[in-house]
C-alpha cells in the first residue's frame, strides 16, 4: 500500500514552491497591472498639464500682444498730440520749456523698442520738425527789435509746421 505521508513529504518541498511562484507570479500580475493604471492616469495627468501650459502660453501671448498694441497706440497719440499742441500754439506766449511738449517729446523716443523701423523713422522726422520748430521759435522770441532775424526764424517756423502738417495728415494712413 502506499504511504500517502511519506509522498506528501517527498513532495511537499517542490509544490510549495509551484504554490509560492504562483502566488508571486499573481501578486506581480495584480502590481503591475495596477502600475498601467497608474501610468495611464499619469499619461493622462501630463497630456492635461501640457493642454493647459499651451492655454497659457497662448493667453500670456495675447496679453503681450495687447500690452504692445496699447503701448504702440499710446505713442501714436502722443505724435498726434505734439503735433496738435504746435499748430495751435501762441508762439509769442508759449513758455520755451513746456513739460507738456517735453513729455510727448521723451514718448516718442519709445518708439525706438516699439516699432518697425519705418514706422520710428516717422516718429524720427516729427522729432526732427518738432526740434526745428522750436529752434527757431526761441530764436524769434529772443529778437524782438531786429525784425530781418524774426521774418527768417518765422519763416522756419512755418516751414516746419507745413511740413509737420504733412506728415501729421499721412499718420493715420502710415499705421
């Protein structure tokens, strides 16, 4: 007859191990397939952060792209504002050293960073009227007795102004 005890001993040792690398082998499945979960989720999780990195990378462009519209624009009127304030100015009661002129003057240096560069030589040439202008209306009102000295310099005035008012009335087509 057989001794069912002394064969379960003799083989006791090689089904234990059968029964523990199928027990690991079921407990690395059960992890690894809990890991695909997880890398899945972490898949998804970064496709997610990159969708929303490019939303605010499109939104900060937009913003800067507003910010340099509003700053250009704010140069821009300060060309037409500088203009404006010669031609209606009284030369003989305007003080030399207006800070209103001078404010506009300083704006339109920005147009430097601001702009293409045909659009800052614009803004270049109304710097250069404007100085020419203002040149020679200190020079006129420091001549009051010698009338040859303030026809000339009177003379530039209005040849300066005309020539602003050109480029004053072709601003609005330039930009």
């Amino acid at each position: 007859m057989i001794d069912w005890h002394a064969t379960a001993k003799d083989f006791a040792g090689p089904v234990a191990t059968v029964v523990a690398s199928v027990t690991a082998a079921c407990v690395t499945y059960l992890f690894a397939n809990k890991q695909v979960r997880v890398a899945e989720s972490q898949a998804l999780t970064a496709k997610a952060s990159m969708e929303i990195a490019k939303s605010q990378r499109d939104i900060a462009l937009d913003k800067l792209k507003g910010d340099l519209f509003q700053r250009r624009y704010e140069t821009y009127k300060a060309g037409l504002e500088l203009c404006e304030s010669l031609f209606t100015m009284d030369v003989a009661n305007y003080p030399i050293h207006d800070p209103k002129i001078r404010a506009l003057r300083i704006r339109l240096e920005e147009a430097t960073f601001l702009f293409a560069p045909a659009e800052v030589a614009i803004f270049d040439q109304i710097e250069k009227l404007v100085q020419e202008h203002e040149g020679a209306r200190i020079v006129w009102r420091h001549h009051n007795d010698e009338d040859s000295v303030r026809r000339r310099e009177g003379d530039r005035m209005a040849d300066a102004l005309d020539k602003l008012r050109a480029v004053y009335l072709d601003l609005p087509k330039s930009f």
